[in-house]
C-alpha cells in the first residue's frame, strides 16, 4: 500500500508550492507552538520547529510521509516571527527597511510507521528597499502581514518593498521545493 502524503502546515502558500511536486496530500495543521520552541540559532530552531510539526501529525496519522516547515525572517541574530499586532508589524517592517535579512526554511520529512527522518534547511538572503512609512502602514492595514514570518509576504510586496533576492524565491514564500524533492529521494 503506498503512503500519502500530509502537510502538517495550514499555510496557503505552501499548498500551492508543495502542489508543484505532489499532486495529492492532505494538508493537516499541527499545532505545535513555535514559542514554545529554542535552540541555539536560527537555523537549528527552524529545523527543530519542523521537525516538531511533522512529528506532531505523523504521532496521529498512519501510513503517511509527513511533511513539516517553518519560516522565519532573521535580522542580524533577532528572529521575527509572526506579528501579535499591527503596531508590532509596523515596527518589523520599519526595521527591515533598506537592510538584508535572512528567511530561513527548515523543513522534515517524516515517516509515520517508521519514524524515519530527514530535514534540512534553505537560506536566502532578501534586500528590501528604504520604503516610506505610509507604504508599510497601508500594507499592515491590508491584515496581510498578520500571519507571516517578518509581517510581509513576498508575493504581495515584492515591486515595492524588495531591492534584491539572492537564493530560492520559493523559499522566502515558505517551502523550498528543491530542496523538499532532494529529501523525499532519501526517504525512498
């Protein structure tokens, strides 16, 4: 009998990605609390909140490769998470304006009858222009910063806040499918 596949993520943006490689997976949102997660640095904190995510499911879920991920945006060692409010948004995107800051995917992969795993991390690197205030205070009213890593969606800012990309565009959207693909071959 073959596994399905689940995302163990509610995030929109990753079904869309995770659609380019896997056509049928059911998408079932662990409720793992990032806050309650610490490591030493960024990187290790995404790949531990991943792997906490897909382990989540996969405890619940029979028969399936579970996939989980966790975005965040660090600038210099401050990790930004989601936003508790439009001010904090505010003050995340004021802060990220003309700098380079990191958005860093930690993704796993995991075997619900095994326990078998594998989980990696993408960085890129994203230059966002000096934007004025009243930019980022439309945006921030729009509510779309409210759910995402750093207060900002790439897709939906990217002519007005983004100076430069350098890495995997995918990944600062929220799953680096390259990667993801190079981790499910191991599983096999």
């Amino acid at each position: 009998m073959q596994k399905k596949f689940v995302l163990a993520s509610a995030s929109p943006r990753r079904v869309q990605l995770l659609n380019k490689i896997i056509k049928k997976f059911k998408v079932i949102p662990s409720r793992v609390k990032e806050s309650e997660i610490s490591a030493k640095t960024p990187e290790a904190f995404a790949v531990k909140a991943a792997i906490a995510k897909a382990e989540d499911i996969a405890l619940k879920h029979r028969n399936a490769i579970v996939i989980g991920a966790d975005t965040i945006v660090v600038l210099g060692k401050k990790i930004l998470g989601k936003p508790k409010s439009k001010k904090e948004a505010i003050a995340m995107l004021e802060s990220l304006a003309g700098k380079t800051h990191k958005v860093i995917t930690g993704i796993a992969i995991v075997d619900s009858e095994t326990f078998e795993k594998y989980a990696d991390y993408e960085i890129t690197k994203v230059k966002m222009k000096k934007v004025a205030d009243k930019e980022i205070i439309d945006y921030v009213k729009s509510g779309k910063p409210m759910d995402k890593a750093g207060s900002y969606g790439i897709q939906e800012i990217e002519e007005i806040f983004i100076d430069k990309i350098e890495g995997d565009y995918n990944n600062v959207v929220g799953l680096p499918v390259g990667k993801l693909k190079k981790l499910l071959q191991k599983m096999k």
